[in-house]
C-alpha cells in the first residue's frame, strides 16, 4: 500500500486554489474513512477514494494541483 506524503488538508487546499473541486470525509459501506471528490455543486465526481494516495494519484493529473503540491514539498 503505497502512501501519500500529502494530509488531506493540503491535498483539499491545492484543490481549492486550482481547481472548482474539493474534498470531503465520508464513511463507505464498512463504516470506514473515505474521501469524495466533490465539484463546484458539492456533487460526488466517481466513486470514493479509500485513502489520500489514491486521490494525490487522481488529482495531479492537473498540472496546477501538481505544481501546487510540488512547492508544498
């Protein structure tokens, strides 16, 4: 399992500043932490991320949100 270097603070920050999405905390079905990944409207874009690697993978397809987190290094 791979892990990100990342909080979900700072993933949620560099998507607010880059982006019109961000994130927020939910349970999945086994009442475990997940993440949604949410747009402008506050409607779930795919399904729910299992841990914050997973989203930082997802997120820095943007070249903006990778910059972003690249100074946050």
């Amino acid at each position: 399992m791979n892990v990100s270097p990342f909080t979900f603070d700072q993933l949620n920050s560099a998507l607010l500043d880059c982006s019109s999405y961000h994130l927020t905390k939910e349970q999945n079905e086994d009442g475990e932490l997940a993440y949604a990944l949410r747009d402008g409207c506050g409607d779930q874009d795919g399904d729910l991320f299992e841990d914050l690697f997973d989203i930082q993978d997802y997120i820095t397809n943007n070249e903006q949100v990778a910059d972003y987190l690249a100074s946050e290094v």
